[in-house]
C-alpha cells in the first residue's frame, strides 16, 4: 500500500478523533475540517509556524511508524521524529546490526555506492547525456569505495546534468529542490529501517558522531537519482527566483509515488523501499549477501 505524505503550509490544529487524523484549518473566509485514517500516513510535514499538534496523536502517529518532519524558518526539513520501538525484535536486531564486522559493511557501502552510479547514469541516459564515464567507474568500485569512485561519479555526473552547478547544502540553483527532495527520501528511508528492527544512527559507512541518522544517510543515497529526475525536470534555468515554489513541492512531495524496479518487479518507492531495509537486516543476519535497492529504467 502507497502510504500518503501530508504537507501543512498553513495554520492548522491536528488531533485524534476516533482513532483517526483530524485536521481543522482556519483561513480568513471559513474553518476548514477533514479527517484522515493515520494508517494510510506514511509522512506529515510540518511547515507553518502557528501548527499545533496534540500529544495523543503524536503518539498515535509514532504507534503506525509515522514519519513527523519539522521545517525551519526557510521552509527546508529540519528535524524529523520516528518511534523508539518499531520492531517486535527489536533489541534482537540491534544486537545483530551492532556486531557487523568491518568486511560486511565495507562490502554493504560497495554495493550502496555500485547502486548509486548505476541509477546516475540511468538519469543521465533518460536526458540524452553521455554515460559511459560513470559506466566505467561501476567496474572499478572495490570494497569500501577506497578509491572514492563515488566522489568521482559525483563530478562527472553533475557536470553533465546542471551547467555551471557545484552541489552544496547551502548552494543556488537547484540545490534548494534537491535538498528539499532528498529530505523526504531521507525521511522515507529512516522510516523503513526503524520498521525493519534497524537503527538509523549505525551507518555501515557514515560515522559522524553529531548525525543521529547515519544509517539512513548511508541506505539513501541509490534512492538520490530520484530525486534528480523530477528535479531536472522542474529546474528553469532562466527563472531561479521560483526554484522552490508551491508547484515544485508538490512534485517532490510525491516522490514516493516514482516507479523504482527491485529485481523484477516495478513497485512505487513508497512500497518497495521496505523490501531495501527487510534485505539489509537480512545481510546483517547472514541469511543474504545482497541489498535489494531499486534500478531507475530508462526512460528514452
């Protein structure tokens, strides 16, 4: 099931009625009321100064492993809240994930970083871009990524998608849009494991002690290319002032609707990324070598 990603750019109060997302919105002409099932919610995005939300839905929220991202002043995510326990094995699993040895996760990068510069050069192909470069680059990836392959495949890939564009958190150009979708990703992708019994602060690759999603940041980065592609398409080069209007966020806002193929089977991002976390733990376990993450088909 496609879980819904609600977004409140307005004032609103939410709470629990009858066991479901109640919302009322007040505007200058009327009072607005609607109700939403919470287990049909996969994210709620909270980015409106005056929103006000009950202490018995968020728990309501945290109990069906809803997603709640904060925005700041900006408008950008800034923080989001997942539940403690989303596992029935939880402290089981955490154990298992804690003692993975050194070669497991440098082999889980590789694979992370293979899957990465395959769907980069799929974005490319579907632009009419050269991709042979970054085809290249998969074959050299070794355990661990000592070569920094998936730095080199950045430059390249960059440099053929945007003009003149240097990626950066803080950057212009379409750096805001993909912020903004990488955001949500981030947010699908922390959901997931937390579901799967994994913890999203044990990276196999990021270690920065001050990042308490560093699991998640590790596991996204295949899902990026994505984002890329709706953010291709919505990047007007000639008008950068609208690069992140209402329009572009209810795009991006829908990414977990985009097809992805894992394996054989094409599933939206929203139902197949649960298959990428299940394969993970299962990596972890030793009961498979190999993550499943999903291939972006070209689209020609």
């Amino acid at each position: 099931m496609i879980k819904q990603t609600l977004y409140f750019a307005n004032s609103a109060y939410l709470s629990k009625k009858n066991e479901q997302l109640h919302i009322a919105v007040k505007n200058q002409t009327k009072d607005n009321s609607y109700v939403r099932p919470i287990e049909d919610i996969g994210i709620i995005i909270l980015d409106h100064p005056q929103i006000t939300i009950t202490h018995q839905l968020l728990i309501a929220l945290q109990a069906n492993k809803v997603v709640v991202v904060s925005c700041d002043e900006k408008h950008m995510p800034h923080s989001l809240t997942l539940p403690m326990v989303g596992h029935s094995e939880q402290t089981k699993r955490y154990r298992i994930q804690q003692s993975a040895s050194n070669p497991l996760t440098k082999n889980l990068w590789a694979q992370t970083i293979v899957a990465k510069v395959k769907n980069q050069a799929a974005v490319l192909e579907t632009y009419g871009y050269e991709s042979n470069r970054l085809k290249v680059l998969v074959k050299r990836i070794q355990s661990g990524d000592p070569e920094n392959i998936e730095g080199q495949a950045a430059a390249y890939y960059w440099s053929q998608l945007f003009d003149d564009f240097t990626r950066s958190q803080d950057g212009e150009g379409p750096n805001p849009m993909l912020n903004y979708g990488y955001a949500i990703v981030r947010a699908m992708v922390a959901r997931a494991l937390v579901s799967s019994g994994l913890h999203p602060s044990f990276g196999i690759h990021h270690r920065n002690k001050y990042n308490p999603y560093c699991l998640a940041d590790d596991i996204m980065e295949p899902f990026r290319p994505f984002v890329d592609l709706v953010v291709y398409q919505l990047y007007d080069k000639e008008n950068v002032e609208s690069f992140l209007d209402k329009t572009s966020k209810q795009r991006l806002l829908s990414i977990g609707q985009l097809d992805g193929k894992w394996g054989k089977i094409m599933r939206p991002l929203h139902v197949g990324i649960s298959q990428t976390s299940a394969s993970l733990y299962d990596c972890y376990a030793g009961r498979k070598r190999k993550i499943i993450y999903p291939r972006i088909l070209i689209d020609k």
